[in-house]
DNA sequence: AGATGTATACTTGTATACAAGTTAAAATTC
DNA sequence: GAATTTTAACTTGTATACAAGTATACATCT
C-alpha cells in the first residue's frame, strides 16, 4: 500500500517521508517493536538523515514512535490503540458541539451537507482516496467551527494518523460493497439531522452513537480486526 | 526569568533551547506576531541551526509557533489560550476520572498525599521550582492512573506547556504571600478527598470545581490577568 | 569455562555547506 | 516622479561531516 501521492502536494521530504512510515506502521507493514535508524531509513528513501530526522520527530509527536539514545522504537498501532484514538476523536467532537449547538448557523450544516455530496461522488466513482479525504474534512468543518484554537490544534495533532486510519479502512470498506459505504454516508447525514434540532442532548447522543457505530465499522475494516 | 536548569538534566541542546524559547514566548517577552529566523536564534543561542531547528519543530507541536515558508510566526500564549489550555486539562482529567473513580486504589491516593507533602515543604524552603514541579507530578499521577495510551500522549504534547504556565504562576503566588499558597495545597487536598468517596458524580464536580478555581488563580497570577 | 577487557560497528547530536526560493530595496527606465 | 526590473540579502530544505556515546562480538586472561 503506497501514500496517496495527491496528499503529498508541495510537502517537504521530511512530510513525504513521515506520511509513508505512518502508513506503513499503521497497517503493520512496520511492525510493533521494531527499530528504526536513521541511517537505514534514509538509505531506503534515497535521501539524507536530515528529512529522516524530521519525520522521526514528526512519528514521536503522534506517539507512533519513541526516540531513544539507540534508534527509534515502533510503538505501532493496535486495534485498542485506535479505540483509544477514537475515545479522543469523541471528546474532541462532544466538547465542540456542546460550544456549537446553540448557533444555528445554516452556513455550516449547508456546508456539510455538501461535503456529503462529494462523499456520494468518490462513492460513485468508486474513489476511496477522495472519500476518505472528505470523510476527514466533514468532522474537521465541524470542529473549526468552535473557534477553539487549544482544541483545534489538538485535533490538527491527531490529524494524520486519523487520515491515516481512514484511508485504510475505507478502502476496506470500498471492497465490501455500497452497502457498507452507503451505510458511512447515512451516518453522516444522520449527525447532520440531529444537529440541526438544535437540542443539545440529542446532539449529545448523536455524536455519541456516530463514534459507537464507527467502532463497529472499525472491527470490520482495520487489518487487525 | 530563566528556565529552571534541573528541568534539563540530561536534556539536548534542541530540547534546552526549546524550553527557554517556551519560557520566553509563554512570558510574554518574545511577542506575539514576531517572526524567528533559524539563523538569528542560533545566534543568540551560540550554536549551529541544527538544535534550534529540532526546537522550532517542538514548538510548532505545541502550537506556540507556526512554522511558515519564511520565518516562524510567533502565536504566543494569551490569557484567553491559556484559559483554553485548562478546558483540555479538564477534557483529559474529567475523563480520567471517569475510567478510575471506581478502582479504589489505595496506592494512589496514597502517593497523592505524599506529593502535597512535598508541596508543603517547598512551600516552607520557598521553593516555587519544586512546588510547581510537584503540582505536575499530582496531575500526571492521576492522568497516569487511567493507563490509555493516547491520553497519556495527549497529555504529554502539553505538558511542557503547563509545567511552565506553572512555574510563571507558581512565582507570583508565592510572591504573593502564604494564604495564597496554602489555598493551592487545600485545593488538591480536596481534589483527594472527594477522590476517596468513589462517587463519580461528587468527583466530577471536585474536579469541575478545581479547575474553575485555578482559573481564578490564573487570573491573579498570568502576566497578562 | 567464565569473567573481563577491548576493538569495532553501529547509534544519535551537532556543525557546516550548498541549493532554491522569497522578500525587499535599489537602480533603471519611462 | 512613478513603475518596473534587477540585485542583494535574507529565508528554509537538504546533504554531508564530525564528535561522542553505546551495544555487541571477540579476544584475552584467570
């Protein structure tokens, strides 16, 4: 499985690098366990320590890895792991709307609504690497918009890793057959529904059920599931 | 103000320089909008762009920079992003919480009083570097406690953050005089106390409740409050 | 054989060099 | 004087070089 080549556009070596040991730790390529330097990683890429070196940094600070004195350990990502990530994602997305919901904002829900449009667009074309791309766009208009530089930027931290996992199981998914994926997108428009009641505690629950049923489609589609 | 040197024990050149731009940028005497040249810190710093590069990496992680085509951008830390910093810290306490209320654990709260202990007799040495380091200690215990891999990680990505937001604070509430610093010590106290009836909804509002306290001491204590 | 010392081949951390691109000011042209 | 081109001084991204430390395997000694 290669990095979608269109994610990487104007990204530095040290990113291009970064993006595709992420892929290749997050579906097991690169296992758990195993060590990384940055001189054998460098000579596979065909480039010097220094990009290495940053995309080491980069893998740390998403806990992919952990710097050590003597090379870098994959710490890699279970199945539990990406439970854990979504416990994250749900806290993220609950403490959001619970900023959100009160303003009515038609300019978002239009927005997402036509995010969904595209989604059913790759679905036709049959184009995970786009509906994954808009799959993470969806939740990520939705946590623009609370304004919340701390929480925005946590999320910009968890970003790639959630790209990550997305674009492998929606490829999964994309090879079970448009039920499945037509089940991601209802899900979607099911969220946008609730938000639009402007209830707080049905928002609450929705949000609530969305990363509950996400978990589901997870144990179906991630590798070690 | 310089950054305590115990705090770098064993720490790079990279992670040295990384804690004294932090320091600097959270203090308020590098401002906001500034723009940092690789070459001009390292300078400053004595040394080559490689350490201080690794640093600026730090920083854009925690999201006191933003690292641009020319220059790092400086965002800084205002009362306001400070105040957002202690939303995630009840995001990830609160939720800690959550998964730890109902395992007695007798250990913990143990270790937990023998921490304020510590607090008490850097509060009698007058020693604010120890008392916020072990104010730390309190909170990455519990957070700790929870045993989730990616709040754990979440917590680490800001803590250098906190541990100098505590340090600055910290010095003006013991310049501020006994009273101030004994409310800090009663707050955990309490914090423990209510730990110990393992009723979640009474912990829940302790730990409510402690954060909106510390807010009010931030006020009283931040530069810009 | 077992313990100890040593050589060697790794590792990262830091310094330096160079290429490519951006900005801003100065010089030139109209 | 104003607009445009050129130039010069910056910036980062990447490559390379060197220093210092660590693990491992091997040799030596008891």
């Amino acid at each position: 499985m290669k990095f979608p080549s269109i994610w990487l556009q104007g990204a530095s070596l040290g990113e291009a690098i970064a993006s595709e040991l992420r892929l290749q730790i997050i579906s097991g390529t690169i296992k758990r366990g195993e060590i990384l330097s940055e001189n054998r990683i460098a000579g596979e890429f065909g480039t010097s320590r220094s990009p290495v070196r940053e995309a080491m940094k980069t893998l740390s600070g998403e806990g992919l890895i952990q710097l050590e004195r003597m090379g870098a350990v994959v710490m890699g990502l279970s199945l539990k792991d990406v439970e854990e990530l979504y416990d994250v994602r749900y806290l993220i997305e609950s403490f959001v709307q619970g900023h959100v919901f009160m303003n009515p904002q038609p300019e978002l829900i239009q927005h997402l609504r036509q995010i969904v449009d595209r989604m059913e667009l790759a679905a036709k074309h049959g184009d995970p690497i786009e509906f994954s791309y808009q799959d993470l766009t969806f939740h990520e208009r939705i946590i623009t918009e609370a304004n919340h530089k701390r929480i925005l930027h946590l999320w910009k931290s968890i970003r790639p890793i959630v790209i990550t996992v997305m674009f492998i199981t929606t490829k999964q998914v994309f090879s079970g057959g448009g039920t499945r994926v037509r089940h991601v997108m209802d899900k979607h428009l099911q969220l946008i529904g609730e938000m639009e009641s402007l209830d707080e505690a049905r928002i609450q629950t929705a949000v609530q059920r969305y990363f509950d049923d996400s978990r589901q489609t997870l144990h179906l589609s991630f590798p070690e599931g």
